[in-house]
C-alpha cells in the first residue's frame, strides 16, 4: 500500500485513495502502464469506483493531473500573498518572486520520503509522456497564478516588457 495511504490517521474517502494511488503509479509508471485495477487495489476500492468517481481513465489522469497543478498553485499564492503583505505597498524583490515560483514544488520535494524522484516523476510525466495531456481545467488554475505574478513581477520589474515578463513566468511557472 501507498505510503501516504499508510500514513493517513484517519482513511480518506473512495476518490482522494485512487487519487492518491494513481498519483503514485503515475509518477512511478507513467500514465499508460498503471493498470486500474492496480490502482483500485492498491487504494482498496473496487474497480467501478474509478468509473463513478472520474468517469474514465482519462477522467482519473486529469484529476491527479489538477489535483497537482492545484496544490502547487495554491501554495504559489499563498507565499506570493505573505511576501506582498511582508513587503508594506512596495514592490516584492524579483527574487522573492521566483522564489514563490519555485519554493512550493521544491519544499513538496524535500517533505517527500523518497527526496523528491516521485514529485519530479509526475511532473516531468505530465510535460514528457505520449499519453499525457494537459486537461481543459488546468488552463484556468495557471492563468489565475499567472495574473497574480504578472502583476507582481511587472511592478517590481517595470523595465521589462508585458511580452517578456509573459514568457520569464511561462518557463517559471
């Protein structure tokens, strides 16, 4: 069983234990090896769960996919909202800003038992893999971290351009 399906005190419901599991075999496998009746067992429900919970397997693969992205955004905010409150109505330092871009995923890594391979699995499977696609909602969760970054980044670097500020938070982000 999942690590962190042992680690749990109190058994999290059907959907977060395939989550949960899938998370793991995706980043383990990639996303089309898993089968889902290994996913199921090791989260311990039964096959059709995946079906009513996600709809399909692909439905499976987006939620983890957004169960990520959103983690990792809402963490993003949250340091980009203290450093913003920290900074008193003057501008965030530009490294400050990277950092909030960066630290999230980088802190996840280092909390993570096995060093971070399983968090760098999944997200280089989600950018490398055949199978692998970014779905329709994940669009919105990074435009909402890319206005909130814009903002900052532009007043802390006014004498970069709209365009260029754009593209140093695409590959940032």
């Amino acid at each position: 069983m999942s690590a962190a399906l042992k680690n749990k005190s109190k058994s999290p419901k059907a959907s977060e234990r395939i989550l949960i599991a899938a998370e793991e075999a995706f980043a383990n496998e990639g996303f089309e090896r898993p089968s889902l009746r290994d996913i199921t067992a090791t989260a311990k429900v039964n096959l059709a769960s995946v079906s009513y919970y996600f709809g399909s397997r692909d439905g499976l693969v987006d939620a983890v996919i957004i169960r990520a992205v959103k983690r990792w955004n809402n963490a993003r905010i949250e340091q980009l909202d203290r450093c913003i409150e920290h900074a008193k109505g003057a501008p965030v330092p530009v490294e400050e800003i990277v950092a909030c871009v960066v630290d999230p995923i980088l802190n996840e890594a280092k909390d993570s038992p096995d060093g971070g391979s399983y968090l760098g699995s999944l997200l280089g499977r989600t950018m490398n893999d055949p199978g692998s696609r970014f779905p329709e909602a994940v669009g919105p969760a990074y435009a909402q971290v890319m206005q909130r970054f814009d903002e900052a980044l532009s007043r802390s670097a006014p004498h970069l351009e709209k365009r260029e500020v754009f593209w140093r938070l695409f590959f940032g982000v």
